[in-house]
C-alpha cells in the first residue's frame, strides 16, 4: 500500500502538529498551509451508513489555526470560497458524494457567512467500479481560509485503498457522518423539524416564514437556505420574540431585495436545521 500527497497552498507558515491519526487508521501525511493544514483519511463502511455496503468512506480533514475558518458549501451572503472536489485523476472510482455536516452561522464586520472554524471533516462516499480491486483516490482540492481577508488555497491529495478488507472508519469520518443533516426518513430523535412556514410572494414585502422546533435549547438552534441553479438566497432571520404556541422559533428570509424572485417561484429550495441536539435537511416549493 502506498501513500502519496502534495500541495500548493497560499503561504507556507507550518500548523502545530495537535491531532494525529489513530493507530491503524488510512490516512495521508498532513500537508501544512496559510493558517491550516489538510489531509484525506479512508475506511470501509462495514455498517453500510451509506446504504452500499462495497462503499469506501473518505474524509477531507481541515484543521485551522484559532479565529480562521472555512466555508460550507454555500459560504452565505457576505461571500466567500466554497470547496470544490476533483476526483478524476482516481482510479477505480464509480462515483463519489461529498457529506456536509452541519455547519455555523459566522459574524464578522462583513457580514454573515456559513462554514466551520478549528477542525473539520467533510465526508465522501465512494462506490468503487469494482469493489474486487483497490483504489486509489486522487483528490484536487480548492477550499477557502478566512479571517481578516480570505486565501483560496488547493492542494492534490493521493490515498490508495486496499482492495476488500477490514478498515475500520476513523472516528472523525464517524463523528461527522452523526452531525451531518438527517432527511426525515432517517430523522433521529433530537432532530430539528419544520412546524409551520408561510411564503408571499407578491407585494411590496415578500418574504418566507420559517418556524421550527429545535427542541432543547432552542435558542441555539439555526436555519440555512440554498436555492437550485445558483440563484440568490437571502439567509433567514431568526425574528426576534416571535414563535408559535407549540414552542417553536420563528425566521424569515426577507425577498424585498433579491433580483432573482421571478426565477425562485415554483422552485424547490432545501432548507438545512441545525439544532443543539440534531441536524435535518428539509426541502420547500416557493409558491
């Protein structure tokens, strides 16, 4: 088995060494850039979480020095570098699906943005062409770091897997596969559900209304919406001393601005909640 990994990242200041791969994990050497760090780790999904049981399960490993961060797949209003994945250079790969866990609402003096800040894992589900024979993964990597300003960085990561045998999952690919949203059909108990929405779209103030239950402490509790074909999408807004009787929060996203709303109506946005005991994935029609 073999392992090999090289990158170009922006700058070059090196990131203390804080957390290392468990003993007996497949992972490749860190490759150290501007305020972060990245490598790719690996297992067999022998519990069949992805619903193949052939599958592998990657993990894009982020590790970020304090007060920097990194961007979800929509980085939100303020701007940002979102990731993006390039598997072709991998042999023996079918297919491969990026898993987001839950991510956070970011303030800063530009506004709002949604990523993760410390340490992330992104997890990939990787069906092999055929599950007999090994593989290898060959990853172009693009990523975004911020903190005063923000630096596209990429790397090339390489990570052989052995044909069929017994690699376990590292815990940070298992504990960001549990904190990534739950569609209702897996909802767990915890889990953040839609109660109630409310959509206008004509007049001088469109707008949706959002009230969802968070459970426990709900006033930790978020909403993050992304409309299909790169159309624009204001982030909602928890109102302030608003919910229903039954003890959910309320937001909206305010539509009065957004250039796009003859393009969102009739189109199916998915709504992520993220709650301080779970996470659920959601979608609404817009009319």
């Amino acid at each position: 088995m073999t392992m090999a990994i090289s990158a170009a990242l922006a700058g070059v200041p090196a990131v203390p060494a804080t957390a290392q791969a468990a003993a007996g994990d497949l992972a490749s050497d860190w490759v150290e850039g501007h305020a972060s760090r990245v490598r790719m780790l690996a297992g067999r999904d022998s519990q069949a979480v992805s619903g193949l049981p052939e599958a592998i399960i990657a993990g894009v490993e982020i590790d970020l020095q304090p007060a920097w961060k990194t961007y979800w797949r929509f980085p939100g209003e303020a701007g940002g570098v979102p990731p993006e994945f390039d598997w072709s250079r991998s042999k023996n790969v079918a297919d491969a699906k990026v898993v987001f866990p839950a991510p956070k609402r970011l303030t800063d003096a530009t506004g709002d943005t949604i990523g993760y800040k410390d340490n992330v894992v992104l997890p990939v589900i990787v069906t092999p062409a055929d599950a007999s024979k090994p593989v290898e993964l060959a990853l172009d990597f693009t990523f975004g770091v911020c903190r005063d300003i923000c630096i596209p960085a990429e790397a090339s990561l390489l990570l052989d897997v052995p044909q069929l045998g017994a690699q376990a999952l590292p815990e940070g690919i298992k504990k960001a596969l549990d904190h990534a949203p739950r569609k209702r059909a897996q909802k767990q108990p915890g889990d953040p559900e839609l109660t109630g929405h409310e959509i206008v779209l004509t007049g001088k103030a469109p707008h949706v209304v959002l009230d969802v239950d968070f459970g426990a402490k709900p006033e930790k509790g978020d909403v993050f919406a992304e409309a299909p074909g790169g159309l624009f999408l204001p982030m909602p807004r928890r109102v302030a001393g608003a919910g229903t009787a039954g003890g959910s929060s309320r937001f909206e996203i305010d539509l009065s601005q957004t250039l796009d709303l003859d393009d969102l109506k009739g189109k199916t946005i998915r709504l992520t909640l993220v709650g301080a005991e779970g996470q659920s994935e959601r979608e609404l029609v817009l009319k």
